[in-house]
C-alpha cells in the first residue's frame, strides 16, 4: 500500500525568482516506507501548462 503527499502551490512561491511566473499548481508524490524510509514510487505534476506523471 502506498501513502500520498500533496505540495500544493503556496510551497513554492518561496522557490522561485521574484517578478517570474509560477505555472506550478501542485506535486503529487506516492511513496512507500520501509524501515522508516520514505521511497518515492510516482510522482504527479500539475501546471496550468500540463500535467504529467513519472513513475
């Protein structure tokens, strides 16, 4: 079983240069943990210009 975290856009208006557009809407990560471990297993990216996933 998998485990979900959601980094929705506020996080990352400190990421980024002042005065540039942030296209960024959100990142899904599903993980799993194994001995306190988180593993990433897919990853969820949403933008106003796309969306994709990477497994």
């Amino acid at each position: 079983m998998s485990n979900t975290l959601n980094i929705i856009f506020p996080f990352f208006q400190g990421l980024h240069k002042l005065n540039k557009k942030n296209n960024l809407q959100e990142i899904k990560m599903n993980y799993i943990e194994l001995d306190n471990i988180t593993i990433p297993i897919q990853y969820d990216i949403k933008s106003k210009n796309f969306q994709q996933s990477f497994i």
